[in-house]
C-alpha cells in the first residue's frame, strides 16, 4: 500500500504499467542516466509510465522525447521485463511491467531532460563499463537482434 508520505509509486497497491525506447543509430543505442531515485546514477533506456488512455506506442514517443529530446521511428515491441524492488523487510517497494519498443533515429540531439541527469549513444561494446540498472544491457542486445542491427 502506498504511503501518503512518499512517492505514489512506492508500494503500489498493483504493478504499474511503463514503456522504455531502445533508439538506435549506426549501431548505437541512445541510453539516459537516471537522475532520481530510485536506482539514481546508473543508465538505463529511456523511458516512464504510461498515462491514462495513453497508447503504448504514443507513450513510448513521449517518453523519448521528455527525457531526451530525440525523436524516433519505432519498429515495434521488442522486449518485456516486470521490475519488482523489494525493501530490506522484502515488501514490495516498486512493481513495473515493463515494456520495450526499438527503433531507429529520426530527428533531433540527445540532451538530458526530465527524470535523466545525462544522455549518450552507446554500443554493445560500452556497456560492460558502465553501471547499468539490472537487465538493461540484456534488454538493449535483444532489441539490436530484433532490429537485426
């Protein structure tokens, strides 16, 4: 159950739905690092909630440009992850479905905004080296397969 005194998002009373955006670029992948808690500090693929009578597709675009002020041609769904953070007593702290569309650039340079402290293009090579939230360099090799990039 949520508690007043925090944000909504803690202990859901049911998982929350979101979308995240693997947009590609001559074999790089825009990732943004998270600014806020949690999980503050370490990159990730774009992306936030989906909004009530939104479309997943239409959330997706949203998302992409919030955060980055890019713009993209998105293929279609390419992955999924539930994202459940437990607490040190193990309640359930957060409970996203999480799901991922993959894309190619169209407009725009990437600029951090919104809920992102810094934005870069990063290929399969670089992202041993950085400090990524769980699943996410997984999640960014499936969606290049899918595109077959």
């Amino acid at each position: 159950m949520a508690r007043p005194e925090q944000d909504p998002r803690s202990y859901p009373e049911h998982p929350l739905l979101a979308v995240s955006v693997a947009l590609w670029r001559e074999a790089r992948c825009l990732i943004v690092r998270r600014g806020k808690p949690p999980l503050a500090g370490l990159w990730s693929l774009p992306g936030g909630l989906v909004e009530l009578g939104e479309r997943l597709k239409e959330a997706a675009r949203r998302e992409l440009k919030e955060e980055t002020g890019m713009a993209g041609d998105l293929v279609g769904i390419a992955d999924w992850r539930d994202i459940i953070l437990r607490d040190d007593a193990g309640a359930v702290e957060r409970h996203y479905v999480l799901v991922v569309f993959a894309g190619y650039w169209r407009e725009g340079e990437p600029r951090a905004q919104g809920d992102a402290d810094a934005v870069r293009w990063a290929g399969a090579e670089d992202l041993q080296e950085l400090q990524m939230t769980e699943g996410a360099a997984k999640t960014i090799l499936r969606t290049q397969l899918f595109l077959g990039t």
